[in-house]
C-alpha cells in the first residue's frame, strides 16, 4: 500500500511539474518583459489595447461610469482597435501590474498615474517621441515645460500632461468666523489682517499665530491661552494632509534627499521644516499628532473633512474632502519670501513591452483630446489644457454652491515644486519606508531630537541608496 | 502511587493488534479512497507544494518580478544578506519579545476560564461559553479596526472609562512600550477558539475520575492539576502549538493598525511584517523568500521541541 501510494504522490509531482513546464504563455506574450513582443502579422479583426487602471485616480466607484463611457465612445468611433478596460483597486495595483509584468502579460496602457506611481515601473515605459514624429501629434496645445515634466533622465518622453492637481489651503469658513479671524489671501503677495487690524505676511509665522488661535480644547480655550488642555483638543488649526514626509517638507521649498551625485542629503529648508512643525505639534499644539490624527475626531487622517481642522494643505483632488459648504481656498503662504505649491500630475503611458504600440497610441491621444473632458470630471482632475479649465472649473461650481475662487488653484500652478516631492529616488520602496518611519515617529512621539533623527535617516538613507548601486 | 496514576488505572486501552497483508476488500477501498481524496492531493500538490518548492528556488536566485529576465542563480547570497541586515535581527528580537510576552497569557488564560465555565456552580454556562466564542466569529480585520478605535486615547473608550474611574490611561498605540499590551488585549479578546476546545475537553474527562480522585480524599486543586489537567493536556498541546505558530507569523494585527509601517517607531515591526515589506512593498521576492524560509525553519523548530517534550506531560491513553 505504501509503495503504491508512493508511487501515485510521484506520478502526480511529475504530471504537476510537466503541466506547469508546458503550461506556457500565449504565443503573443512569449517575450521577456521590457522587450517589444512581434505584433501577429495578419490580425483577424479588431487590435486589442488593455488599459490598466489602478495606480492613481479611477478604481473609485463613482469613477468608473465615466471610464466606461469613454472606452464605449471609443469603441464605437474605431472598428481596427478594441480598447478594454481592467480596472484594479489601488492598494492592489502595483503587484497586480508587477504580477502581469512578470507573465509577460502587461497591457497596453496604464493611467492615470502620478509621478510616484510611476516610480516603481521606471524604466518599462514606452517613450512615445518617436509616435509623436510618426503620428504627427500636434504638441502644441500644451505648455512645453509642461510636457518635458514627463521626460525621463535618460531622454525618453514617457507622458503627456493629462490632469494636474495644485495644492493650496482649505479652509472652513465657520471656523474662521467663530474665532473673529480674517480669511487668508486668495492672492500670492496679499497681506494677512490680523485680528487687531494690522497687515502682515501671509508666511509661515502668520500660519502659525493664526493656527494657535483656530486650536481649540473642550472647555473653549485656544492654544494661547494659558489653560489650554492639549490632552482634549476638539479642533485644530492646520495640517498639512494626505501626504508623506517629503509632501509635507516641500512647503518651505522644493527640494530632495537625493543630491545631483546620488548621495543622501537632508537640505536645510527641510531640516527647518521639521523643527518647525514638531514645535506645532508638540510644543504649540497647533497641529495633530498620530493620535489625533488616527482619530474620529479627524476622521482617521481626513483632517479637514472632519470638520474639526480650519485649515489644510491638500490638492485640488480633495476638493470632495469635505462634504459642508462652508469652505473656500488660499494661497499657500510664503517661506523666505518664497512660495511652493506641490503638484500631483497624473497622466496615461504605454508600456514598454506592448505589441502594439501605434494602436495604443491612438487610444492614448483620445483620452487626452476626446475622451478627456469626461475623464477629468470623472477623476476631479484640473485639464493641463487651458482651452480645457473654464468648462472644467464651470462644472465644478456646480458641485459646490458656496462658489469657490478656483482662480487660487490656476494661481498656484505657477508656483509648482521642482524637484517633485513624489520624484524617484535610488532603491525608491526602501527609501520611501525609511522616510516614512521617520515621519511617524515624530509625529507619534514627543521630545524627538529632530535633528539627530534627520542625521541618522541620512545615514540609512545613503546605505539605502548605495544598495541601489 | 499519585493519584493519576491509580484513577486512570482502568481506563488504560488494549494495544492495537499488528496489521497484515491487505484483503481485497480493503485494497478494493484504499483506491476508492485515494480516487475520492486526488482532488485535494492534486490541489495540495499544484497550489500549496509546488509554490512552496518555487519559493526555495526563489531564495537561492535574484530573481525580480519586472525583470525576469535578468533572474540568475546567487545561492546563499540573499541568506548571507540576512545576517547583516540590522532590521531582520531587529525584528526577530521584536517577535520573540512579543512572543515571551503573549505566550503563557495565550495557555494559561484559556485553561482558567474553561476552568471556571467548567464550574458546577456556575449559572447560564453555556451563556457565557458563547459570549467568550462569540469575538472568535468578528472578521478579525473588522476587530481590529473597532479596537483601534476603543483604544485611540484621544477618543476611545478605553481611556474615557479609564478616566471616569480616577486612571489617566497610556497611549496605548502610540507608546513603544504600551502598544505590545494593546496587542495582547486584542489577541486575548479574540482567543475563543482555545477556551472552548480546552472547555470541550473538560467536559469530556469522565466523571468517574473525579469521583475516584475525591474518594482517595483529593481537593480541589490537587484534583484539577491531577485529572483535570492531565485529561485536558492533549487540547492544551494542540492550542500551545498553534499558539507558537500564530505567535511567529502574528501579522494581521499590526498590519490593518498600522498599515504596514511598523508604528509606533518601528515598534510593531514583527518579522513577517518585515517579510511582507520584502515582498509586496520592495517587491524583492527573492530576499522574501529567503526570509519565509529561515521563518519556517523557526517554526519548524519549535514545533519540533514541542512534540519532543509532548510525551513528558500530554497524556495519550494509546501510549499509557
């Protein structure tokens, strides 16, 4: 019984192993991956262009009518191309496309996606420059520094500009009129009125004073006042939201952890930004920390959609956030005299490895021309194309009655972080865990030397990189 | 004699005969058996055996998923990696601590309320059997989620109770030493599976014993630690192995509280934390597998020491 039943386990590993040898792949992805695969020689009906979404924006459910609308119109308007949609949740996206990338069954297309989205895939994106020559695709219509965003360090174009999405403050109107403030300027150079009627710079140090009075406890008091409870906050002043620790340091100046040789660096507008806002939260309470921030009271992270933060930096996707009317949009205030608004760019790109490249192109220039005015409401995204934005601010308006100055949003775009706080950096998942680590330790604990702590995530951050190399 | 010793005397079972040649019959219900079972031997061999194999492979190469082209054999390297790589060490140390910490509290826990459920004199019994079970039926992950929030000391319950009674409670998920013991009051919360497989066993230990035991003129407590103890002791090996495994691969709860980053302070990151990391977040499915392998090894390991150890204190009737 014994050698029989050994004698059918070996049977079965054999037959198990020759199954998955043999299993193979369709002749059509028997490429490796990163390597164009041959386009069948005499298709027998339509191409077939796959469009992944997931990355970024699009897996929402309120999201996906307008895709498919889009991908019907499509459709419809093109017998020689079948555009199919595969939609992925977003916590699932990279190691679903990973996943397809390893079997040699990427698709065509990916979008939209931002820029670190992208950061992991670098490398396996088409550049589209020579579609561009060959399709004569008119580049135009958008802002050449615009478009030479999406060019990579080694030359290749790897997007369009599609949506852009500048950050600027929230803020809750009844808050402000609650606490007698003035709301902040709606225009770069504006002074701030303080309470008292004097004029000064909207900067970081008004943001400040005027966060600590918008900070409040249970029993009424503001964080000035000398009986002020931190330990039962019930509203905050400003938070900087949905962001990591590099989103959040580019307030006092674009820059990056990566200096022009590879190296790790802590620049020294980021090292006072950490000091900064560690005081706002630990010494000057004007900010959440984690436990506040991990809260019903803020809505597990969704600060200003509690209703219970006055002000929050946060980018133009987020203008649902927050389901009352009662808000209106600054200017971010000034560092040095100088002021940075970080943006998120979400495009479409064509995978390196797909078959047919030309076919997806065509897809890809209809969801930034025909397709786009759909999508962008869809994806809450503001059109990099000017000709596209009075009609897209116009619908917008019509989601939120109070009227909302979107001239701050345009204003702000012209104060756009370069270097990009999403850019890539050497060994980009490690350094990314590493920099988040510091930010919630600071954020989570109090009396962090923040210096020390930026010293030593120098250090991990340099043998981070050079494992990279 | 103890007292185990002459109570479970006669209830001591006959050897087993030994097996033969196999009759037709049962050669005739052995292929029947093993036709109606390659279902699952097929599945077990294609979906669990073959991945496993696959990872080993995995480990000794520098294999990368976007780039599988490029995948080539480095044998011991990525083994060789893992001693000079400060956070697996950190996070071993992490889970070992956690595990001196959760263990007895996972055993002996269990064993005290079977005990008390177990008591005569308690009123609505099979109540409180299924109010203790009952945790055990949450989603573990829809748990979590709620005791985040129970414990969030800004908001939660918790310290809001604490608080009414005198007690300023700690942060409870944001302390490097309070987070553990939040941890373990979730895991005890949700321990219902040992309390009633150790109960079933309680209520199964024939009450001839304990009447043997209180004729030979034992108490309470000699007759717990000497009949009840002993009958249970094979449910008690089950949920301590189980409990060793869980134990090392404890993950879902500090996943889902801290979304994958190991807070507060990298506190909460466990080895199979670390190992998830490799995997999903830096995508080195190579390192991953090495460090899902050294992990198995580990359990393996002490699975082993604990079956070794089981014939000095698990009563089996087959070897008494």
């Amino acid at each position: 019984m014994k050698k029989h039943l050994q004698v059918l386990l070996g049977l079965l590993v054999v037959s198990s192993l020759l199954l998955v040898a043999c299993g193979g792949t369709p002749a059509a992805n028997t490429a490796a991956p990163g390597e164009a695969t041959t386009a069948p020689e005499e298709p027998s009906g339509p191409v077939e262009v796959r469009w992944f979404v997931g990355l970024g924006a699009g897996a929402q459910p309120e999201q996906l009518a307008g895709q498919e609308e889009v991908v019907a119109a499509f459709n419809e308007a093109h017998d020689d191309i079948e555009l199919v949609l595969e939609i992925v949740q977003n916590d699932v996206a990279s190691d679903t496309l990973s996943t397809q990338i390893a079997a040699g069954n990427a698709p065509d297309i990916v979008g939209p996606v931002g820029v670190e989205g992208s950061n992991l895939f670098t490398g396996l994106f088409a550049d589209l420059q020579p579609l561009i020559d060959s399709s004569g695709y008119d580049l135009s219509v958008y802002d050449p520094a615009t478009v030479e965003f999406y060019r990579e360090p080694s030359g290749a174009l790897t997007g369009l500009p599609f949506a852009v999405y500048p950050s600027f403050i929230y803020y809750n109107t009844t808050l402000f009129d609650e606490a007698g403030l003035e709301y902040p300027p709606h225009s770069v150079g504006d002074p701030y009125v303080m309470p008292d009627g004097t004029e000064v710079d909207w900067d970081y140090d008004t943001l400040r004073e005027i966060g600590m009075l918008l900070t409040v406890d249970a029993s009424g008091n503001d964080a000035t006042n000398e009986d002020f409870d931190p330990a039962n906050i019930v509203q905050f002043g400003y938070h900087t939201q949905f962001t990591d620790a590099r989103g959040e340091a580019t307030q006092f100046g674009a820059a990056s952890f990566v200096d022009g040789s590879g190296n790790a660096v802590i620049p020294d507008n980021w090292r006072a930004y950490f000091n900064f806002t560690n005081e706002a939260v630990w010494t000057d309470y004007w900010q959440p920390n984690n436990t506040y921030l991990n809260s019903d009271l803020l809505l597990a992270g969704n600060a200003f959609g509690s209703g219970n933060a006055a002000m929050a930096a946060i980018h133009l996707w987020c203008h649902g956030c927050y389901s009352g009317a009662d808000f209106d949009i600054a200017v971010m205030p000034a560092y040095n005299g100088e002021v940075t608004a970080k943006l998120h760019a979400d495009t479409f790109k064509i995978m390196d490895s797909s078959a047919n490249k030309e076919a997806a192109f065509t897809v890809l220039s209809y969801l930034l021309d025909e397709g786009a005015p759909t999508l962008l409401i869809a994806y809450g995204g503001m059109p990099a194309r000017q000709s596209l934005q009075a009609d897209y601010f116009s619908t917008l308006d019509d989601a939120h009655e109070q009227q909302i100055d979107w001239d701050v949003a345009i204003e702000m775009l012209g104060y756009p972080d370069n270097p990009n706080h999403q850019s890539n950096m050497p060994n980009f998942a490690r350094a990314t865990e590493r920099i988040n680590e510091f930010q919630s330790l600071w954020r989570g604990t109090a009396g962090v030397d923040i210096d020390a702590e930026l010293d030593a995530l120098q250090t991990d951050l340099q043998a981070i990189f050079d494992e990279a190399n | 004699m103890a007292i185990s010793e002459r109570v479970f005397g006669s209830f001591r079972r006959k050897p087993k005969e030994p097996r033969g040649r196999l009759t037709n019959l049962e050669r005739h219900e052995t292929r029947w058996g093993l036709l109606f079972l390659s279902p699952w031997i097929i599945g077990f061999l294609v979906f669990i055996l073959l991945p496993t194999l696959a990872t080993l492979v995995f480990s000794f190469t520098d294999f990368n998923i976007l780039h599988v082209e490029d995948t080539r054999f480095i044998w011991f390297d990525n083994y060789t990696r893992m001693l000079n790589d400060p956070i697996v060490t950190q996070s071993l140390v992490r889970t070992l601590k956690f595990f001196v910490m959760a263990f007895p509290l996972a055993i002996i826990i269990p064993i005290a309320i079977s005990a008390l459920l177990n008591s005569e004199n308690l009123r609505f019994r099979r109540l409180f059997a299924t109010l203790f079970y009952m945790p055990y039926m949450v989603p573990l992950v829809s748990a979590v989620l709620i005791w985040g929030g129970f414990l969030n000391p800004a908001t939660g319950w918790m310290n809001k109770f604490l608080g009414s009674i005198g007690i300023q409670g700690p942060d409870w998920l944001q302390s490097t030493t309070w987070v553990y013991w939040a941890l373990l009051i979730v895991g005890l919360w949700s321990n219902g599976n040992a309390i009633i497989t150790t109960l079933a066993g309680m209520e199964s230990v024939p009450r001839e014993l304990f009447e043997a035991a209180k004729i030979e003129g034992a108490g309470a407590i000699a007759t717990f630690m000497n009949v009840t103890l002993p009958m249970v002791s094979p449910i008690i090996f089950y949920n301590l192995t189980l409990a060793s495994i869980g134990l090392f691969q404890y993950f879902l709860e500090p996943y889902v509280l801290f979304a994958q980053a190991g807070d507060p302070g990298g506190s909460t990151l466990f080895y199979p934390m670390y190992l998830f990391q490799n995997f999903f977040q830096f995508q080195e499915m190579a390192y991953g597998a090495s460090l899902a392998w050294v992990l198995f090894l580990i359990i393996l390991a002490f699975t082993a020491v604990w079956f070794g150890l089981r014939r000095f204190w698990v009563y089996e009737a087959e070897r008494e």
